[in-house]
C-alpha cells in the first residue's frame, strides 16, 4: 500500500511542479503584452488589449474537466499520448496559463505610478521601466499568485488523476472509491491537505521575506 501510496504523491508533484513552471513561463508573456497596451500601459492599443484580454477570459471560463476532454488531440500531438502523468501535464498547463497571466497582469498594474513617472523624469526608457520598476516592484505580489496557482494545481491533477492521469486522486479513484477501500481515500486526502499547507507555508514566508 504504501508504495502505492508513494509512487502516486510523486506523480502529483511531478505534475504539479511541471505545469507550474510551464505556466509561469508561458502566462508571463500575455501578462506583459496586457500590461503594456493596457489604457494605462506604456504603449497602449485598445485593439491588442482587447482581443488577447477576450482570449484570456475565453480559456479562462472553461471548467477543467471539459478543457480536459476538448483538448485530447492537442496533448497527443505534444505528448504523445493523451493519458498518463505526463500526458497530464499539457491540460494543467494550458488551464493554467490564462489564470497566470490574469494574476501577473493585475500585479503588474498595480505598482505605484508614481514610481513609473519618477522612472520617467529620469529619462528611463519603456524597457527600463518594465524590468526595473514593474517586475522588479510586483515580484512579493507575483510570487503570492505562483503560490495560489500551485495550490490550484494540485486539485487539478487529483481531478487529472480520474481520467487516466495518474496521481493521488486516481488512486483515491481506483483503489479508494471504486475497491471501497475508505483507508486509500483518507491516506490520499491527507496528503494532498499536507502539500497544500506546506506550499501555503513557503509562500507565506517568501512574501514576507521578498516584501
């Protein structure tokens, strides 16, 4: 059992640490491009602004579970295949982007605009003030939102879990519901609690620590 057990908690943080920084990376880019055409960006464009915000808000609103099964021909042609841990990977990432970049977009925004006026009478330019005073003043906000992302995550990958993904929650699936094995779901349900606390934990002494 407990190997069982072991191999299953391993799979969801490989799922969760991969779709994590997949996401981060990915979401990161949408999140300039709607900081700096925003009506209060540097270089505002309403058009830009307004379609990629669409798209975001569109990925955004399916429920995970039916973005699972939509995009089965996409995670084969990425992974392979479209069950699996690794096969899971492509679902939680691709959830994942739209919700990143909204989060980085918002902290973003809200660095102080004196600071990017103060920036500016000191001659700094558009690419200066993004990496020196947006980024480097959002990190402690960004970094909260990488943590709530994580968290989300990891009920993500149970849900991945009970269509083939693998994880804690297909074997809370499997071994617990479907064997009625009461002790498999409570061992997995407390792990996933653990992880949960423990990545709320860190992020809550990062924040302070970058803040």
């Amino acid at each position: 059992m407990m190997d069982v057990i072991i191999n299953a908690s391993l799979q969801t943080l490989y799922m969760v640490f991969w779709s994590t920084l997949l996401s981060v990376i990915l979401g990161f880019i949408p999140a300039i491009v709607l900081t700096l055409t925003a009506p209060d960006g540097l270089r505002p464009n309403k058009l830009v602004y307004e379609v990629l915000s669409f798209i975001v808000n569109v990925f955004r609103s399916f429920p995970f579970i039916i973005l699972l099964v939509i995009i089965i021909p996409f995670t084969r042609f990425v992974a392979g295949r479209s069950i699996g841990t690794t096969a899971a990977i492509v679902p939680l990432t691709v959830s994942a982007i739209p919700y990143i970049a909204r989060v980085f977009e918002t902290s973003l925004r809200e660095t102080d605009p004196g600071v990017i006026e103060a920036a500016r009478s000191f001659g700094a330019s558009d690419l200066q003030i993004l990496f020196r005073v947006y980024i480097k003043e959002s990190i402690p906000r960004m970094v909260n939102g990488i943590i709530l992302l994580t968290i989300s995550l990891v009920g993500y990958s149970a849900m991945a879990g009970t269509v083939g993904g693998g994880g804690l929650g297909d074997i809370a699936i499997r071994y617990g519901y479907q064997a009625y094995n009461t002790s498999y779901l409570f061992i997995c349900s407390v792990i996933l609690i653990v992880f949960v606390q423990a990545v709320q934990m860190f992020g809550n002494w990062l924040y302070k620590r970058l803040s």
